[in-house]
C-alpha cells in the first residue's frame, strides 16, 4: 500500500516538468509578441505578387501597352541590346560611376564620424557644417557642382559620393555617441591604449550603424546616378533612357527602369547578408 501524502490548499499538484511547460495560452502570446520565422525566400513574394499583377495587366489591357510594355517585352529588349553590346557596355560603366561614388562617400563619412563622434571640438566644427548640407537638397547644388568640376567623369562621381556620404555620416555618427558610458569607463578604469579603445570598443559599437548606413548609401547613389547620367552624359543607362526617351522607345526605357531596380535590390541583398553575418552575435525582433 502506497502513502500518497495530501497536497495542501493552494498548491500546484503539478510535476516540476509540467510546471515549466509553458501553457497554451502563454504560447500563444509569445507567437503573438514575435514577427514569426523567416523564410529564405519570403522577401521574394512581394516583387512576384507585382509582377503577376503587372503580367495581368498588360496581357488584358488593363495597362496600355504604349504607356507600361509587359514584362516580356523587357526580356526580349534586353536580349537584343545584349546581343547589340548595348546594355552591357553602358551598364559597365553605371556601375562604375555608382562603386567609385560610394566607395569615396563612404571613406568620408566614416572619417568625418569618427572626427565628430569622437571628439566635441571636431563636433563642434564639422557638425554643424554638415547639417547645413544636410538641408540643402543635392540636386539644388547639382549646377554648382558642374560649375566648379565640370561635366566630365568627376564631377559625376563626386554627385555620386556627397549623395553616398550622408547617410554613412549620420548612421555611424549617431552610433558613436549611442556607446554606453560604461564601456569607456571600464577601458579608462582598466588603463587601455588608444588604439585598443578603437578596437575593442568603438568598432563594434559603429558597425551597425556602417552596415545600416551602407544600405542606405547604396540606395542614395543608385539614385544620384539616375540622376547625372541624364545630364550630359554620353554612355551610362541613364544615357540609354534619355536617348530612348526622345525617340519614345518604352521598351528601352523599361529595360533601363529594371535595370537599376535589379542593381539597387542586388547590392542591398549583398550588403543585408554581409549584416546578418557581421552582426549576428546581435539578437534582434526580426532574426
């Protein structure tokens, strides 16, 4: 005969092993609180729903063909302008103008970060010249630029570069001031050289904001670059549209639109894969 000792009033009868198993309601909760799992191709369904809908479209001539050609039309131009060399070799140069752009625009705003972010005299002096560019939109200074750089393959690239150089500046210079008190007095408290501090402190607290500022820098320069390779420009695939433009060849100015969509998406998936591999000692809601 077994002695089952009486549980008293107010008790959970429950073995430890249920009692740590959380509860169908607490489950659901936590399901609620989160974002969900991530898919490795769910960011795909939004430009394959568009482009069902674009199909549709221009197949029922809900879209007048002479305004928006279907999406066909753009893969049978393309192959054309391929076999015609065209697009790769404007292409080639886009890309170039748009890499040498955000790579000077990225040395100069991270040096400049560094200057304000670690420094309240650099603050002091560099800052607020840089806010005051920061309100004047790029393109109001665009005629300035080709005043002082000309209209040569410089000038262009340094549009590119300002239009790069922002958002590096404000992402990792915010990111500097953003590091915890604590971690400074701890590398002071613990007698560290100044090159370690950089190291050991200071990168890992700007690399978030680098990479965040990198997606956006890239995006800013595919957008400058739209803009000055339709300004006397004699090769690019902004030179490719305008050029279509004036004889109304939509199927060449489609090509050109999904070229530069496929750049932009192209580098920012780069640069998001580099985040998630950097960055991925940080947990974060949408991991």
């Amino acid at each position: 005969m077994t002695f089952i000792a009486p549980v008293p009033p107010g008790t959970d009868s429950r073995t430890s092993e249920e009692q740590s198993r959380p509860s169908p309601s607490r489950r659901r909760s936590q399901r609620r609180l989160s974002v969900g799992k991530s898919h490795p191709y769910g960011l795909m369904i939004g430009p394959v729903l568009l482009l069902i809908f674009w199909s549709w479209g221009a197949q029922s001539g809900f879209i007048d063909p002479r305004v928006l050609p279907g999406p066909w039309v753009a893969v049978t131009t393309s192959w054309q302008l391929l076999q015609e060399g065209r697009l790769q070799a404007n292409l080639l140069i886009s890309a170039e103008r748009a890499l040498s752009g955000l790579a000077f625009g990225t040395l100069a705003g991270v040096a400049a970060a560094l200057i304000t972010g670690l420094s309240k005299t650099g603050g002091y002096l560099l800052d607020g010249v840089v806010q005051v560019k920061r309100a004047i939109p790029l393109y109001a200074i665009l005629p300035f630029f080709m005043l002082w750089f000309g209209i040569g393959e410089s000038e262009k690239i340094i549009i590119i570069a300002v239009a790069a150089f922002m958002p590096i500046y404000l992402q990792v210079h915010t990111s500097l001031r953003n590091i915890d008190r604590r971690y400074v007095e701890l590398a002071e408290s613990l007698r560290v050289s100044y090159s370690d501090f950089l190291i050991n402190v200071v990168l890992p607290g700007a690399l978030p904001g680098l990479l965040l500022g990198l997606r956006f820098a890239s995006m800013s320069s595919w957008m400058a670059l739209v803009v000055v390779e339709q300004v006397n420009a004699t090769a690019g695939i902004g030179y490719m549209i305008n050029l279509a433009t004036s004889y109304a060849q939509t199927d060449v100015m489609l090509v050109g639109l999904v070229v530069y969509a496929v750049l932009g998406v192209t580098s920012d998936a780069i640069i998001r894969t580099v985040q998630k591999l950097v960055l991925s000692w940080q947990p974060t809601l949408g991991a």
